[in-house]
C-alpha cells in the first residue's frame, strides 16, 4: 500500500513538473521559430570579445558598456579574466571601444558587471552605479566618470541583505535607486527549477541611505528597469511603478 502511494504521489510531482515545464516553454516561446532578419543600421563592436551585458548612454553620446559578466545558467566566455567597462563614442561614423581604467583602490580582479545607471548631478559630474558581482553576491558600486583622462574613479560599495541577484539597476538621486532581483536562488539548478515551477519569489528594491525596503512583489523574474523622462515613472520588463512622492 505504501509503495502503490509513493507511486501515485510520484506520478502527481512529475506530471506537475511537466505541466510546469510546458508552460514555461510557452512563455519564453522556446518552441518558437526564429527567423534570420538583416540588420539595416547595425555595425558590429569588435574587441568586446566576452560579450556585452548592459549599456547606458550620456547626453553627448557616450555610452558606457559592461561586459565580462560571469552568472549561474549563463555562458562564461572567459572564466579566468576580470569583467570590464568599456567606452564607445556614439558621435563617431565607425565608433570603437575602450576599456575604462579604474582607480581609487578597488579590487578589479573580482569585478563582474552587471546593470549600469548614470547619474549626472547639478555640477553636471557623471557618476557610474553598476551591479557587481564579487564570489556571485550582489553589490551596487559606485564610480566617478573623469572625461578628460577617459576613466573611472573609485568612490563607494553598497551592500545589503536585500541586495541578491541583482539584475539591473535605475538611479533616480545621490545613493538612491531601484533595483531588481531575476532570481531567488543562486545555485544554477535550482534558479532553472524555479522557472521552470513559474515561483514568484522576487522583487524590486528601494534604496535609499535613510531606507531600504521591498515595493513590488511576486514576480518570476525581475529583470530590466528604466526611468521615464518624468521621472515619474519607473517601468520593469514584467511591470510598472510610480515613484513615490
């Protein structure tokens, strides 16, 4: 009898794991065909060999670009390198890339870049928020943009216990943004069970120095966020939020 029960408890899981499966098939359109469409306007970047992870662009055309990034489930195109940020000048007709020299005492053979955010203050200073990703936690750092040297400075780590698998970041303000977190888990298998099971375990996260809290919950994947023009708006790829105040 306790076999005959095991058996059909059993075949419950796995026919829910499969129900599970398909719609999450579904939903990312895996079973989709892809067709091959011809770039108009497009130019390939070289010397970003280990792939581009997010860019942020200034009002004068300069964008910035992480790459290198190293993550549970995806691939990693050079485990033993640093990952970087680089600078592309989007005025340019054939535009090329440099990668950003960083000083200030930070530890760039664990940097793994992730997001970016640009905050432009009312000196009309450039600071860089970037998502990192030291030994696979999740940080936010901030960097000082020189023009002039064509470089990063340095200036802060933020951390904190909501700060976990940290997707992409929006700053709206001096040490104040969004962030939101793709995955509840870290370990690669768990994080394809948890989509797989459609799990809604995370979120966006406010930061602030005076507060730190949780605005939007229930969500199989947070990922991107951007601001409005307004600055009234912050929009998700999965949802929509109005700024507080």
């Amino acid at each position: 009898m306790g076999k005959l029960v095991a058996l059909v408890l059993l075949g419950v899981g796995l026919s829910l794991v499969g129900e599970r499966f398909l719609e999450f098939r579904e939903r990312s359109n895996a079973s989709r065909e892809v067709e091959s469409v011809e770039p108009e306007n497009c130019h390939l970047i070289e010397e970003i060999e280990n792939g581009s992870e997010d860019i942020d662009i200034l009002p004068s055309g300069l964008a910035f670009i992480s790459s290198g990034l190293k993550y549970p489930g995806l691939p990693n195109f050079a485990p033993n390198e640093p990952g970087k940020i680089f600078l592309i000048d989007l005025n340019e007709q054939k535009p090329r890339v440099q990668a950003l020299e960083i000083s200030g005492g930070f530890d760039k053979e664990l940097f793994n870049p992730h997001g970016i955010s640009i905050f432009i203050d009312k000196d009309q200073t450039v600071y860089l928020y970037i998502v990192n990703h030291p030994h696979m936690k999740s940080t936010v750092e901030i960097f000082k943009f020189e023009e002039q040297q064509r470089s990063l400075v340095y200036l802060k780590t933020i951390k904190h216990e909501l700060l976990k698998s940290v997707n992409d970041i929006v700053v709206f303000g001096p040490e104040q943004f969004y962030a939101t977190r793709d995955h509840y888990f870290t370990n690669p298998f768990l994080s394809l069970f948890e989509m797989i099971l459609g799990l809604r375990w995370t979120y966006v996260l406010f930061y602030s120095p005076r507060e730190v809290k949780v605005v939007a919950t229930g969500f199989s994947s947070a990922n991107g966020i951007t601001i409005s023009a307004d600055r009234k708006y912050f929009a998700s790829r999965i949802l929509c939020l109005r700024s507080p105040g």
